[in-house]
C-alpha cells in the first residue's frame, strides 16, 4: 500500500511512514496518529491516507486495535502498551486531523466497531457541522462489528487490503488517471464485510503524478467545496469533480492525432452528464448531445461495445421521466444497443439494456394499467436473467423499477418487490437506497400501513443531510396520513399539515412541477378538511389553501399535466363549496372531469366523478330523485371504474356516498339500503373505524326515514336506535361525531314518544357541540327540539 501512494499516487516518499512488524506497536500507533494532528505537519489542504491492518478485538461493545508485541491479548484492558482503542483512532480521524480530505482504511477483525453506532460514532446522516468542520471525512472497515477479518498469506497481507491495491492499479488507469475512494473501495468490498461512515459529502482522490487531474487538484477541490456550498447535499460533488477532470482530460487530447481516445474521454464526459441529468435540464442535453455524437464514430472504428454502450446510455436519457427526448427515441436505442447486447452473447448487458427498454415501453403506454401488462413481463425477464449475476445491489434496483411500474396497477405484486429489494439492501450497507425503497414500500401499500415505512426513512432522509429527500418523505407521509382510516383524524391532520408547510421550501417548481403542484394541493386539501372548532381558524385555513391553489393553477398546463391540473380543480371545489359557491364548485369539478379521460386516467378519473357526484348532490334543490340523477350518475360511473380496477376502498366509499345521497329522498331510501349494506361489508370497526361509523349512522338515518308512516315504523325505530347506538359505542365520547349521533338518536326516540331519553340525547347533543365551538346548527336545533319536548 505504501509502494502504491508512493509510486503510483505521487505521495512524496519522506510523507509517507509505514510502521512494519515489530515496530507496529500500540504506542508507536498512537504517537504517529497523535502527529496527524500537528498543523505545523498537516496543514488545511492536505490528504491524509491511513491503511491499519492489525489483530482486532472487542469488549463490552467496544474495540480494540491490538500492538504488533502484545503481551497477552487477555490484558489489553489493563495495559496501555498493547492495545489502541478504535474509538480514539475514529476521533483523531473525525475531528483531530486539520487536513481537508482524511480516509482511514481499517482492516481488521471486529473493525466495524469503529463505526458502529453502538460505540458512538455519529450517524452517517447526522448534520456535518455536528461531526467534522473539514470538507470530507470517512472511514473504511474490512469487517463488521461482530466477525473476524479473513487473511491472505501468499499476499503477506489481509485479504482487502490486496485487492485494494490490485484495484488501485486497474481504476487509475480506466478512469484516464485517478480514482476516487467511493470507486475504488465500492469494487474492493465484494471481498469482505465493508461498514462505513462518511461524514462529509465530497471524496477522497487518488491520482496519478503528472495526470490533468493531478495538476488541477487544488484548483478542482476549491470548485467542488463552492459547488457544495451552492447546491443540495443531494447532489454528490465526487460527479461534479468527474465533470471538471473529463473535461481537462478533453482539452489536453488532441482529437486529429488521437481521433479514438478523444472519442473515449467524451463518451466517459456524456456518462458524468448522464449522472447528473436528474433535475438539470442541462446537463441531460449535453449528454444526448455527446451520445448523438460519438455514437456514429464508434461505430465506424469498429468499436461495436462502445457504441452499444453508448447507445444503452442514450436510450436511459430519452426514458429518464421529466427528461428530455421521449420514449420512442429511447424504445429505438435499446433496439439499436441489444443488437449488439445480445441474450445469448452479453446476458448481463442484455438484462440491464432490458430494463430500460422496459420503462421506456411503459412510458409509451397511455394508461399505467396498460404499461403494467406489457412492460412487467419485460422487466421480470431481465430480473430474472440478471439474479445471481449483477451485484445485490443492482438487483435491488431492478426490483425496484418493477415496483415503481406496478404501483396503483396491482400495489400488493409493487409492495412484494420493494419488500424483496429490501431483504437485499440494508440501512447500515446502502442507507440512502434503504431509505428510498422504505418511501416506495409507504407508497405501495398506503395508509396506515405506509406510515412505519415513511418514518423509517426520515431517521435517515434528516433535513440536515438530505433536505430534498426529506422534503418529498415528508410529503409521502402526509399522504399517509390524510388517508389513514385509523387513528386521531385531527391528529392525523395536523401532523401532516406541519409536515407539508416544512417540506414546501424544499420542492422545487423548476426541477419537478408535478410534485410542487402535488405537495401544494395535498396542504390545501388537508387545511380544508381539517376538523375546525374556532370560525377564525377556519377561515385562516381557507385563506391559506386559497393562496397555495391559486399559486398552482398560475403556472399549471393543462395538457402537459392532466392530473395535477385536474386534482388542484378537484380540490379548489371543495374550498367552494365550503364558502358557500355551490355553482363555482360544480363548475370546478367539471373542468377537472374534462381534463381527465376514463381510458389514459382511469383512476384521477374515478376519484373526480367522487368528488363531482359529492358537489352535484351537495348543491341539488330541492332534493329529490331528479334533482339528485346527476349525483347519482357520476358515483355510478365512480363505482364502475372501481370495480372494473378491483380497488375496495373506492367501491365501498362510492357505496356510502351514494347512500347519502339517495336516502335523501324517499325513492332512493332501498337503493341507499343496499348501497350502505355494500360499504359496511368492506367496511369493519377495526379496519376502517372512521367509515365504518359513518355507515352504520347512515344505516340507522335510513331505518328512520323509510319507516315513517309505514306499517313497520316502531321496528325501524327500533333498527336505527341499534345502528345508532352502534356507531355511538366506537366513537369518542366528546366527539362532533358524537354529537351528531346524539342528535340523531334524539330524533329516533322523538319518533317513538320516549321523551326522556329524546330529552337525554338531544342535551348531550347541544352540550358536545357547544364545548367544542362547532357546528352551531346542531346547538341550534338540538334547543329548539328540547323546547319542544318541554312544553309536550
């Protein structure tokens, strides 16, 4: 290793000490380390590299690095002369040494103590300024917590630290003369157990003397310690870093009297720019651009692979979603590259090429049903090709492109994907993929059930370290909150209004309209929905959701973007109609109907003939079969995409809807019969408590109406007086649920001339209602009958 820094990464010799054999010694270890920390020897834009290939031990949680004399290994704990403890090396390399990039490489049993969180080291995804003030810090251990290193005596060394320099000699040639660490550890740790923490964004750089890059270095670490500054941690500075050197490397070859090298360095420029396509527009045009353009060289000095490969890269630029170009282009690369990327005589290639041939076919596809059916057999043929042969963690993110394909098509075949990615990728491995797998799990399976998953990938996605991921979770949880059928509703609300307000700053309209748009329609829709006990509260919250939807609908196209625009409308005739504009809020859910098509958008569809049914049956007067059709009509067809889809949740609340709607006039009060009998066979009080009592109230309402003047009325009486008292028994006791179903038991026993519990019920009614300060009409009413009964 001290032979490669030397020899191979222009490290001066009298810098570099190796400390060999017997002079391995846990004193001499700590004096050389205590050096590090002299700034008169280490100063601020130094690289310090240090390899510790040692015995290893672990007591109580905590390791220790064991001197080369030590006198027995049993009393390390006792004397200071053989043993080093890991928790004082992690903080001389953390926080002691002033150079701006420290790498520690340690390799040796039980190494992953250093790291591990057990024995204090700062989470990986803690604040940087809580951790180091220097721009890059990370150390490497060849082994775990808990198991032994493996060693390779032909090499006279352990196991990974042959096969880093083995690495070293390989990369710092591909990569045209330097190598960062995340590369060159990232191939080495298939050899062994690799935890390990970085504590900055950046990365440690091994360069070859003389390289462009090598020359260029400090000029390249001033540029990315700016870039850090000026851009998200989201982005990583190791490929901004990839950009600057590609682009020297392209100035200093001349292209006339090196035409294929020069070719090469701008295909590997395009790929720096493929990496960095993701929100920038940019970047994404100079990688078609550079593609598009050495394609035809390759190809013409017979360089077949090159191309492909290029080829393969060009086609992920046209089915990057947001991106430039389209599907079509991207179905014709894949085409192109799997000519060459054969089944047969590149099966690996072959299966990741599919893969994107795959999204790319569903992005063609003008239903997400539709792109399910022909591009998930696609994409679990590669998956199944690639199993065993890529990386773990290749796999994982192919499973994880068949769930994101599968997700509102057939959510439990997506959930059981990215639970299968995640028995591949672990937090301690790959926390930032762990994470991102835990949001697409919450998104699979919704609700309740989402909610562990999103709060598991917030202890990672901190707003510190990953401000833009921690912004879009939060956004998914409040997705899982709003429809949770479980829980505290205002509790529920209110958590996920908090959420959404932090997130906001965060999103940004320019690099993902569709998410902007969609974080600001769920705020609104939270506020509007939220339970409100204060009128001024109230008001203040539909001020607020009036601002954020006329912030949306200002910079919204309607054809680009069918389902937001139609979703901001949806929720915009809400707000209307809870200020009172009954026609305005017809006309809103209208519009949002007219963007939409049953065939492309079957489920934003679905939820907008709810939302029009709702405002047409809220708005009908007087109500009757008439008046109510169109309602009706539009639930109905609800329904039928439902049931077409196979989606529960809508029938059932298209079933209870349609229930209120029809038992408002009495031709309607069996067809509500059978439609609230349809939603409480869904419906449970475990499973769906809040709907479940709002069906079993409009069961007993629709008892008490279709038996006035009949034959039967006592018995329906008595029916909705069971309902009721149902519905009573599952809610809490100081609830505006509560109150109302008091009211109505208050009507039941009115009907049935027992005035003293008609009396009982209409009291605990009002008192409810007035404690809370909402809903003055049931104060009101529940007074005016009490009047009543009193002078009866």
């Amino acid at each position: 290793m001290a032979a490669d820094l030397i020899d191979r990464c222009g490290f001066p010799r009298e810098n570099v000490v190796v400390l060999d054999r017997g002079q391995a010694t846990a004193t001499r270890i700590r004096q050389e380390l205590e050096r590090l920390e002299d700034p008169r020897r280490v100063q601020a834009n130094d690289r310090v590299f240090i390899a510790l290939a040692l015995h290893g031990e672990v007591d109580s949680g905590s390791g220790f690095f064991l001197g080369a004399t030590p006198t027995k290994n049993a009393t390390h704990r006792t004397n200071p002369d053989d043993y080093v403890p890991m928790a004082a090396v992690r903080d001389i390399v953390l926080k002691g040494i002033p150079a701006k990039h420290v790498m520690l490489v340690s390799d040796a049993c039980y190494a992953g103590s250093i790291v591990d969180e057990g024995v204090g080291v700062p989470s990986p995804n803690a604040s940087v300024k809580d951790q180091a003030q220097l721009p890059f810090r990370a150390i490497w251990a060849g082994t775990d917590a808990v198991s032994a290193a493996i060693t390779n005596d032909s090499l006279k060394s352990t196991r990974f630290l042959g096969r880093l320099s083995s690495e070293l000699e390989f990369l710092t040639k591909y990569k045209q003369g330097w190598v960062t660490a995340k590369d060159l550890f990232g191939r080495a740790r298939s050899e062994i157990a690799l935890p390990w923490t970085p504590v900055a964004r950046g990365s440690f750089l091994f360069a070859v003397p003389k390289s462009a890059l090598y020359d260029e270095q400090e000029t390249l670490a001033d540029t990315v310690n700016d870039a850090r500054l000026q851009s998200s941690l989201e982005i990583c500075n190791e490929k901004l870093l990839r950009i600057k050197a590609l682009q020297v490397l392209l100035a200093l070859v001349d292209e006339k009297k090196a035409p294929l090298d020069h070719a090469r360095i701008l295909g590997e420029l395009g790929s720096a720019y493929f990496d960095t396509a993701k929100g920038s527009d940019a970047n994404a045009a100079l990688a078609i651009g550079i593609y598009r353009s050495v394609i035809p060289f390759m190809r013409s000095h017979g360089q077949a692979e090159l191309a492909a490969r290029a080829l393969a890269n060009l086609g992920s630029m046209y089915s990057m979603l947001g991106g430039p170009g389209d599907p079509a282009r991207a179905i014709d690369c894949m085409k192109e590259a799997q000519r060459y990327y054969t089944r047969e005589s590149h099966p690996l290639e072959w299966a990741r090429t599919q893969a994107t041939f795959a999204k790319a076919v569903a992005q063609s596809q003008s239903s997400s049903s539709e792109a399910a059916r022909i591009a998930a057999p696609m994409l679990t043929q590669a998956i199944e090709l690639a199993r065993n042969k890529v990386s773990s963690n290749e796999l994982a993110i192919m499973l994880n492109e068949l769930g994101i394909l599968l997700v509102n098509v057939d959510d439990t075949q997506a959930a059981s994907c990215f639970e299968s990615a995640l028995a591949i990728v672990s937090e301690r491995n790959d926390a930032e993929f762990w994470a991102k797998l835990q949001n697409s799990l919450g998104r699979a399976l919704k609700g309740i059930k989402a909610l562990p998953h999103h709060r598991a990938a917030l202890t990672v996605f901190t707003e510190d370290s990953f401000p833009e991921a921690w912004a879009y979770t939060q956004f998914f949880l409040a997705e899982a909150l709003f429809d949770s059928p479980t829980g505290d509703s205002e509790s529920n609300s209110e958590e996920a209004i908090r959420g959404l307000r932090k997130a906001l700053p965060h999103i940004h309209r320019e690099t993902d309209q569709i998410t902007w748009t969609s974080c600001r329609v769920l705020l609104a829709d939270c506020l509007i929905r939220r339970p409100m006990f204060d009128l001024k509260a109230a008001n203040e919250s539909m001020t607020e959701a009036d601002h954020l939807l006329s912030e949306v609908e200002s910079g919204m196209d309607k054809d680009r973007e069918p389902e937001p625009w139609a979703h901001a409308h949806v929720v915009t005739s809400r707000l209307l109609m809870l200020q009172g504009k009954k026609v305005e809020a017809v006309a809103a859910a209208q519009q949002a109907l007219a963007a939409l098509s049953e065939e492309k958008n079957p489920i934003p569809w679905m939820m907008t003939q709810l939302q029009l049914g709702e405002v047409l049956a809220k708005s009908a007067s007087p109500r009757s079969q008439q008046t109510m059709a169109p309602a009706v009509i539009a639930m109905r067809a609800a329904q039928s995409v439902a049931n077409r889809l196979g989606n529960k949740d809508v029938i059932a609340y298209a079933s209870l809807l349609l229930a209120s709607i029809q038992a408002s006039y009495p031709e309607g009060y069996e067809a509500a019969r059978q439609d609230c009998l349809k939603a409480l066979s869904y419906y449970t009080r475990e499973s769906h408590p809040r709907n479940w009592v709002a069906a079993k109230s409009m069961e007993g309402f629709i008892w008490f109406w279709s038996g006035e003047n009949t034959a039967h009325q006592r018995e329906s009486d008595e029916k909705a007086i069971q309902c009721h008292l149902e519905a009573l028994a599952a809610v809490e006791e100081n609830s505006e649920s509560a109150a109302l179903i008091h009211f109505n038991l208050g009507q039941v026993y009115l009907d049935l001339s027992d005035f003293k519990n008609a009396r009982e019920h209409y009291t605990l009614a009002r008192d409810i209602a007035k404690r809370l300060g909402y809903n003055p009409t049931i104060v009101e009413r529940a007074e005016s009958e009490l009047r009543r009964i009193k002078s009866t």
